[in-house]
C-alpha cells in the first residue's frame, strides 16, 4: 500500500519587521514592495503593507505608514504651534518625508517653515511615493536644505519661533540630538518666547532614553515638560514627547487648527497628564 506524504501549501510571503529590542518586533506584511536603495546615510525602503497602507523603513525602523502617521505628525507640530501666540517661522530638524511639514503649513500664521534632512533620497521618495506626505514641499513658504543640521544651526542667523526635531533614531548621524549641547544650539536660534518640541520615545522599550532627553533639556530650558500620544506602528504604541519653553506654558493651547484626524485643544491638555509610572520615570 503506498504512503503519500502531505505537505503545508507553500504561500510566498514578504514581511517587514522592526525591531524594537532583542525580544520584541513588529511585523507588516507586504502586499506590493514599491521601492528599495541604500543612500548616502541609510536604508531606505518603501512598501505597500496589508494592514497600514504604504509604509517608509529606514534602517530597519519605521518612521511612518501611510494609516497612522496623522497621530504622530499631528502631535508634534501642533501641540507647540498651538501654544504659541505667533508662530511665524519654523523649523523642522529631520522629517524628511514631509508629514510634520506639511502639519505645520496648516497654521496660517506662519509666513516661513525650514527643514533640514541630511539625506536628500528621502525626501525625493516622499515627493514621489508618498504624495500624502510629501504634498507639503510644494508650498512657497517652505525652504528645504539638504544637509547637517547641527552645522546649520551653528551657522544660520535665522531666529525662529518653533522648532520640531523629527530625527530617526539617536544613533550615526543623529547621535547628538539628544544632548545637552544640541540643546544649547538650538536654543541660540530661538525667539524669547519660542518652544522646542522632540521625539522622546516610548518609555516602554527606551526609557534610558527617555529620560536622558528630558534630563538634557531641563539642563538648558526655563520650561520643560512631557505629553505622549499613541502611535501604533512605533515601538509599544506608547509614544512621548519632550516640549521646552523659553516663557509660556506648552501645555495650554492658545488656538486651534483644522482639518485633524487626532490632534484637538482637549487631547492636547489631556496628552500632558501623566500616568504615575511615566512620572515617577521622569522625575
């Protein structure tokens, strides 16, 4: 009598997949690869995914898809925009895709947005591939350089009222955006009332680093405090910010912005109240 062997159905599968420690990643599955490179400073790729849409990885981390980037850009430039009571000239550190950009360009009030990204390929990509975040560098109050930031810093005479640093991981290249010394050149190039919003990670999966970019700051601001959000394809889901003030309180909004997908007046206030464990890590 003879004996068939069965095997599994062979499915062919592409995945990507960050991750965030040793013993934890996240996964998409890809539905369609759209375009992949190694730049200057970084790999770079770019994909259609089942569950979010078009995603952006560079070196392995994502930096946004195309169904949740809203709850991250959204919180960066609209909790400082919104606290400040003029703010006409803005600068955005990294964010090479456009999405934090083209937030930012929603505040009539401001007559100029600069941002530096070192890497020229992901800004040619997003203009390209991701027209939902790129569409923000045809806008005639933007100026786009392509270069080191923190030797633009120490060499422009610009003096801006908010500034967003939307950089990819602390590591290589972006290293020192999380010292006291950035700080202090970053400080050099804002107004008396200006304010300093930045990525600070989760505080599940980087707290060390956490911590070290809110201790940093507090070295070199008047005002400093943390909100946090959820942004559901970054490490935990669990994200927080650090906001620094040269004067007002960052954590009361002094108007409002439209069209949102997550961003109000009432989840900025809210977005300042701290469990007691990110608290107690912070302080």
């Amino acid at each position: 009598m003879s004996e068939y062997v069965t095997r599994p159905k062979r499915v062919n599968e592409l995945w990507l997949s960050e991750y965030s420690t040793d013993n934890l990643k996240l996964s998409l599955r890809v539905k369609n690869p759209v375009h992949s490179e190694k730049t200057e400073y970084q790999e770079l790729v770019i994909a259609d995914t089942y569950e979010y849409g078009r995603t952006l990885m560079l070196d392995g981390a994502i930096q946004l898809t195309e169904k949740d980037e809203f709850t991250y850009s959204e919180m960066m430039a609209h909790v400082p925009l919104c606290s400040h009571k003029n703010p006409e000239n803005v600068l955005i550190i990294g964010g090479g895709d456009g999405a934090i950009m083209r937030e930012v360009l929603k505040h009539e009030c401001v007559k100029k947005c600069t941002l530096i990204d070192i890497d020229e390929r992901v800004i040619a990509c997003s203009k390209e591939f991701m027209p939902f975040a790129g569409c923000s560098f045809s806008d005639s109050r933007t100026d786009v350089k392509c270069m080191d930031a923190m030797k633009f810093i120490r060499e422009t005479d610009e003096r801006y009222d908010v500034v967003i640093v939307d950089s990819t991981d602390p590591v290589d290249f972006a290293a020192g955006l999380f010292q006291s010394g950035f700080y202090e050149d970053v400080k050099r190039v804002m107004n008396d009332t200006a304010m300093l919003s930045e990525l600070t990670e989760s505080p599940f999966t980087d707290k060390d680093l956490m911590r070290q970019a809110i201790n940093e700051m507090r070295k070199v601001f008047p005002i400093v405090k943390m909100y946090w959000g959820v942004v559901p394809t970054y490490p935990s889901g669990m994200w927080t910010y650090g906001i620094s003030s040269m004067r007002e309180d960052p954590s009361e909004p002094v108007r409002t912005v439209k069209p949102t997908k997550y961003y109000t007046n009432e989840i900025h206030r809210s977005s300042f109240i701290l469990p007691p464990f990110l608290k107690e890590m912070i302080n």
